[in-house]
C-alpha cells in the first residue's frame, strides 16, 4: 500500500499541519523539523499525487493561447478547439483566453509575449514565427518561471517546454511522394505555394518536398516559392498569372493556406490538363476541392488533438510532472476523397 501524509507524520512525530507545511514548501517549520519530515518522505518512498492536492486546493490553470488574427481556416479550427477546451473548464480546472495578432508578425507577437509575461498566467501556448526575437520572448516568459508551448510551428531554438504539431520536415517528404505518384513520368514543372516562409512549418515542408524531389523526380522542375500569405484572394491572382504564363505546371504542392483562392485559379485554369495538387489541412474548402476533383490529397493535423496536447502539457509543466510523450505525438492524416470522414 502506497505511504500517506499520515505514515510521515507519524513516522516523524509531527502534526499532519506540520507535514502539509512542508510539502507545500510554506514557512512556520523549523529547520529542524522539516529536515525530520523530509527523512521520512525518503525513508518511505511517498510520491506526492500532485494532481490530486491541486484538485483538493480548487486550483485553476490560467491558460493564454496566442493566435494569429488572419483568414485562415486551420487556425479557424484551431480556435474552435479552444473554445471546446473553454466549454470544458470547468472539469479541467482551466481559465481559458485567446489573444490575437497580425500574422507572419515578429514585432506583434513579441509585443504579445512581453504583455502576457506582466499577467503571469500558469502557462502560454502560441503558434510561433520562428525569429531571434520570438525566441528572446518565449526565454523570457519560461525565465519567469511561465511554460510555453508552440503549436503548428515551432521555434526550437527556444526554451519552450513541448512543441504541439506535426513532423513538417516529414510531411514536406510525404507530399512530394505523393506528388511525384500522381505526375508519374510526365515531365515538367512543379509549382510551390506557401504562405510565408518566415515561419518554420512552411520551411520544413519546403525543406522535405525538396529533398524527396530531388531524389525522385528529378524530370520536373521546382518553380520558386510563390508566398501568398494565406490571403486568398493574393493566392487566387498569382496562381492563375502562373498558369497563364506557363503550360508546363504538372503539379502544385500548397503547403500553407489560401487553399479558397487555389481551388478558384484551378476551376478557371485553361490547362490541357489539370495539374495534381496536394495541400495541406482537411477544412471545408479542401474537402470541396477534393470532392471536386480539384485536389488530390490533403496531409491533416488535427487541431483538437494540439489544443488537448498543449493544455495537458502545460498543466502537468505547471505541477511539476513529466510528459507522456507518446501521447502528444500529432499524427500526419492523408486524405483522399475516398477515405473523407
């Protein structure tokens, strides 16, 4: 049977007051009989249930989750996500709030970061722009004893506590296999959409559709990265001044969003034949395209599962507890219109 706080008191011939003193590390014990109390928690091998003594206190896990503020539909989801987490405050013991701010936008999310740390909440999950000064930001507010997670994109050079996303480097790999199947021996070019390369999951991606390209495709050509900044009306323009100009696009790999605006340049596209498409994230519009036939494959990440992931993390991060690793692992989904949920 596992050793209670009473076992230790009387192990040490003090009060359970004198024990909970202690372990809670308040002051009014002297130096010596904390010593006592401490030999005896060794002696019998107590694992304090942390959880359980902050479920018996009432704690409540103030939690900020920071967003970028743009016509995403991912980052759509990924607030919704909150806001079910939200609903489930009450069971989780969570203060749940969202802070928004422009994207692709170092100078904001710092400015963000830096108010945040002033609030003390008891921890920060953020979807990061991998800049040097992100990360001074993110080791500010883990220097003041805040644990941070980063979700969707990363920036490991940081002191962040847990990165909630997906392997990008392998997704990147994964799309351009698909990619390189769907074209099969025509030759060609490929054209890359991303939203801005200044955030690390865009690059990744690019960094592993490259390498595999490279490998195994090496009858097409990469055009250079066409950055839409997730605006799809921006996306929609390029896309389609793209197809105007060349009649060699055999494939288009959309590694970040504004996918509105590439299912519209591929509807009105007047190509011999449609190019193959892989994109990124299962939301309303690529489930459209791919039901369309505009779209081949999406690779997916569910953001309930990151949202889940980031609260679980930060909350066992604010105890003092370790992480389960396999747990928080985010699986890549690849969706054709044949397997849609």
């Amino acid at each position: 049977m596992k050793p209670t706080v009473h076992d230790i008191a009387a192990a040490a011939g003090v009060s359970l007051a004198t024990v909970d003193r202690v372990l809670n590390q308040r002051p009014g014990v002297s130096a010596r009989t904390r010593e006592k109390v401490e030999a005896a928690v060794v002696a019998l091998g107590f694992v304090r249930d942390v959880a359980a003594a902050n479920l018996a206190k009432g704690r409540v896990y103030s939690l900020t989750f920071i967003l970028p503020s743009n016509d995403n539909s991912f980052m759509r989801e990924l607030e919704k996500a909150i806001g079910d987490a939200t609903v489930r405050s009450p069971a989780e013991r969570t203060d749940i709030r969202i802070v928004k701010v422009p994207p692709f936008d170092a100078a904001a999310l710092v400015k963000a970061l830096d108010a945040v740390c002033d609030e003390r909440p008891a921890g920060v999950a953020l979807v990061a722009v991998d800049a040097p000064e992100v990360v001074a930001a993110v080791d500010r507010l883990v220097e003041a004893g805040i644990p941070v997670v980063t979700l969707v994109s990363d920036v490991p050079a940081s002191r962040r506590v847990h990165y909630a996303g997906i392997d990008n480097l392998a997704a990147g790999r994964t799309a351009a296999s698909l990619l390189g199947r769907f074209v099969g021996e025509r030759s060609g070019a490929i054209a890359i959409l991303a939203g801005s390369l200044l955030v690390r999951d865009h690059r990744e991606r690019l960094d592993g559709f490259r390498s595999v390209m490279a490998d195994n495709s090496r009858h097409l050509v990469l055009l250079d990265v066409i950055e839409g900044r997730d605006d799809p009306t921006l996306v929609e323009r390029q896309l389609t001044e793209l197809f105007r100009s060349r009649a060699d696009i055999r494939g288009v790999y959309s590694l970040g969003a504004g996918n509105r605006g590439l299912a519209a340049a591929l509807r009105k596209a007047e190509v011999p034949q449609r190019p193959a498409v892989i994109a990124h994230e299962l939301t309303e519009t690529t489930r459209s395209a791919l039901c369309e036939g505009l779209v081949d494959a999406v690779l997916n990440q569910d953001a309930g599962h990151e949202v889940r992931s980031a609260i679980r993390v930060l909350k066992a991060t604010a105890d003092g507890l370790p992480v389960l690793v396999a747990q928080e692992r985010i699986r890549i989904d690849i969706f054709l219109k044949d397997n849609l949920p």
